[in-house]
C-alpha cells in the first residue's frame, strides 16, 4: 500500500490535483489493488474545474496504476447526493470522490440535518490535494464595470439590480459573494445555477447576471478572449465607505480536500506519506 500512496502522491504533483475519497477495507488489501476500473464521484454537472481535474487526474493515476478511472457526475442537493453515494458505498477502494470547500465543509454545515447519514461518523478527512485559485469577476455584457470600486458604487447607486451567480444556495461562490456584498455594504440579488459552474458562465455570457466568484480554471479562457472582467483575485480586498482601509472579505481559494469513510484503514485511504 505504501507504493500506492506513493504513486497517488506522485500524480497529483505531476498534475493537476484534485481531492480524492478513497475507500477500501481490511479484506480488499488482501488483493492486488486496483485490478479493475476505479469510479471517481463528483458532486457537480460537466465542465466545471471539479469535473475537469478529476479527468485529468484519472488520467495520470491510469498511467501510473494501470486501470482506467471512469468519472460520474452526481450533481444535486448542494453536493448531498454524492457524498453519501461515497460513504455508501463498498469499502473496497474502488470509489472515489472528488470535493472542494463547498461539499467537504459548508455543505456538512448548513445541510446537516438534510443528510440521511450522519457526516462526522460516516466520512474522515484525508488530505488536501489542490488550492483552486478563484476571481471575482463581471460580464462583459452590457456592464461596463471594469474595478471592485466601480462595482461597489454601482452597486451602491442601483440597489438590487446587481444580480450574481452561483452553484446553489450554500456554495462557496454564494458565500463568498454574499460576504462581499454585506461587508461593502451593497444590495445584490443571488440568483443560483443548478447547472454548476457551466451554468454560472452561461449566466454571465448572456448578461444575465452581473457578477461571479468563480474559479481561474473555469473562465481563463473566457477571461483571455475578453468575455469576462477579473476584477479582483481572492482574498478580496474592499474598501469601506468613508473609511481609507481595505478589509479582507472571508473568500475562499477553494481548497480540494481528499474523503473517506471513517472506517476505511489509515493505509487504504489514498493519502500521500
């Protein structure tokens, strides 16, 4: 087993990382492990960052361990569905998750009694594999904001008229921006995307909503060809009103965090060491 946490570290240096589950048991480490195709979970729809790492991560562990890594999207219920498809499963160490902040801290938080299992018993931390740097940023679209000044003031001015994106109520995007419009003292209205991050940058594309936190990996592209204004890179920085200092706002790099269920061994848990 130590080759294999070896060889899972090994990938997530050579690539881009991304945080795994992994589960297994006492009698599944009597067989040459893996030899057959292991399920990476993710709790978002196809396109975001989450869904693409996973891919390319799957990638690399399938030249480094010889079996192929089959990724399933199980989007829903702010990340519920997949998390408890991973602690359900059979502790054999061919079932995967793939977390960020939002399903392996908030969603525990708030949600905990929407959960049919009981988080802290069922699932253990493992390690983090990847810090997701992330941006505040505007469309492009019929909104000529182009500073997180600009876009305070306007905010300011047009109380409510402002609308920003997510990935469901009590994701870090919706945390983050809610965090930011309170503490620069802005009206804006939160307007959620079940879709994941594809459906926030449909959203934005479109002019349907003004703002996002969302993560470089999914709009660099997009941020490059001028569809979208990065106005500010997390932690952000915003200047009280009346006031000449620039408070922190609580925002996440929306750390990847390694999952497993509680019972797996210490040695079966896929974590580097």
């Amino acid at each position: 087993m130590k080759r294999l946490r070896l060889m899972l570290w090994r990938a997530a240096l050579a690539g881009p990382a991304l945080a795994l589950a992994a589960i297994a048991s006492p009698a599944a480490a009597q067989d040459k492990y893996p030899s057959r195709p292991i399920k990476i979970i993710v709790p978002y729809g196809p396109g975001g960052a989450t869904d693409v790492t996973a891919r390319l991560f799957g990638e690399q562990l399938r030249n480094i361990v010889g079996q192929p890594f089959v990724v399933e999207s199980k989007p829903g219920a702010y990340g519920i569905l997949a998390i408890e498809e991973m602690a359900r499963a059979k502790p054999d160490g061919y079932t995967l998750l793939v977390g960020n902040v939002s399903t392996n801290a908030i969603t525990p938080v708030l949600f905990k009694n929407r959960f049919a299992i009981d988080f802290e018993k069922s699932v253990v931390s493992v390690t983090r594999l990847a810090i997701y740097p992330s941006f505040l940023v505007t469309t492009a679209k019929n909104f000529d904001v182009k500073s997180v000044a600009e876009l305070v003031d306007y905010a300011k001015k047009n109380p409510g008229k402002v609308n920003f994106t997510s990935a469901g109520v009590g994701s870090f995007p919706h945390f983050d921006m809610e965090m930011f419009s309170r503490r620069a003292g802005a009206v804006m209205v939160h307007i959620p995307n079940k879709a994941g991050a594809s459906g926030m940058i449909n959203d934005l594309l479109v002019g349907e909503v003004q703002a996002a936190v969302i993560n470089a990996a999914s709009v660099a592209g997009l941020i490059k060809a001028g569809n979208l204004r990065p106005l500010a890179p997390l932690w952000i920085r915003i200047r009280r009103a009346g006031k000449g200092g620039w408070p922190r706002t609580p925002a996440q790099n929306v750390p990847g965090g390694r999952c497993a269920p509680s019972p797996t061994p210490p040695t079966r848990r896929g974590a580097p060491g």
